[in-house]
C-alpha cells in the first residue's frame, strides 16, 4: 500500500495491533513449547513496537534452550603414596695417605730385579 494512501494510516495501525497479538501468542506458547513460542515470535515484523519486546523474549527463551554448563567435577586427591625408604648411602671411606715414596733406585738394585735377586745377569736382560 503506498504510503500516500489516507487508508496507509489505518494498514500501520491493524499491523500494531496484528503484531502485539502475535506476540502474546508467542507467550502463551512459551509456556508449553518454547520452540513454537520462538517460532511465533519471529513473525512479528521489525518496523512494529512489538519487534524490540518479540526480540527480547526470544533471546530469553534461547537461553533457556541452552543445557547448562557442565559444574566442574570435584576429584578427591589422591592419598599420598607411601615412598619406599632407601637405605642411608654408605659412609665415604676414610681416605688413606699415600705409602711413602720409594728411595732412588741404584744399579744394584736393578739387576736384583732382573735376575731375581742372585745377582747373575739375566740372558737377553743386558743392555737394560
């Protein structure tokens, strides 16, 4: 209908009206069935007073729609486990001093190492 129409006035007023009547059938829908509630509620046209109320009840019955965030789960800790003991590591050895250092060797005394104390040379061993 154009909106120059003396009968347009009338059209906008029938269309308020239509759509406050949609709205509270969407309402009384809620109130059993909230998809059909939406449903309804969605017909209601956006230039009209009702859209912004239509608007609301259906972002409110979304919401319900929603199942609700899973509560955390409480876990009982777990009862501390028994360590086995380990036995006390060993106590460090007592450190031993060196033996005193060896006098200076003679010649003497490598030829009683080479010939095993007899004093005669060992075949092979000259030259050592």
């Amino acid at each position: 209908m154009p909106t120059s129409s003396n009968l347009r006035y009338d059209a906008n007023l029938e269309i308020e009206a239509w759509s406050n009547r949609i709205l509270q059938i969407a309402i009384d829908r809620a109130d059993s069935d909230l998809y059909s509630a939406i449903d309804a509620a969605q017909l209601v046209p956006s230039w009209t007073a009702a859209y912004g109320s239509a608007q609301a009840r259906i972002d409110e019955w979304n919401y319900l729609l929603q199942p609700p965030p899973e509560p955390p789960r409480y876990v009982e800790p777990a009862a501390p486990v028994a360590q086995p003991s380990r036995p006390a590591p060993p106590e460090p050895e007592a450190i031993r001093p060196l033996p005193p250092p060896l006098p200076p060797s003679t010649e003497d005394d490598a030829s009683t190492v080479l010939d095993g104390g007899g004093g005669a040379p060992v075949p092979g061993a000259e030259g050592f």
